[in-house]
C-alpha cells in the first residue's frame, strides 16, 4: 500500500473520529437546552405569579397552582 493512501486512510479515520464526538456533544447540548428551556418556563410562570400577589389580583383572577 502506498504511504498516500496510508495517509488518507488515517486522515479520514481522524475525521470520522472528530465527527462522532461532535455529534455527541451536539446531543448532549441539545438535551441541555431542553432542560434549561423548562426550567426558564417554570421561573417564568414563579415571576408572573408574584407579580399577580404584588399587584393584588383577586384569587379568582389568578391560576390555580396545578397549572
């Protein structure tokens, strides 16, 4: 076998290598990012709740806390 195919051969086994762990590292960003977009919506529901207390809504007004 020829030293360039040799060398292809290896280039291409590293860029395989490379490819995997981007793709693992884009999946566990991505389940990362779910996450935090959950808890952005819970932090954001607490605010809005507070801020319905702090305004004096009446109980009626407001959503109940299962929601």
């Amino acid at each position: 076998m020829s030293q360039r195919l040799h060398d292809i051969e290896e280039m291409l086994a590293h860029l395989n290598r490379v490819c995997d762990d981007l793709s693992a590292v884009v999946a566990r960003q991505g389940r990362e990012i779910e996450t935090l977009q959950r808890r952005v919506g819970m932090l954001l529901e607490r605010a809005a709740e507070a801020e319905a207390e702090a305004a004096g809504l009446p109980p009626a007004d407001q959503r109940p806390p299962h929601w």
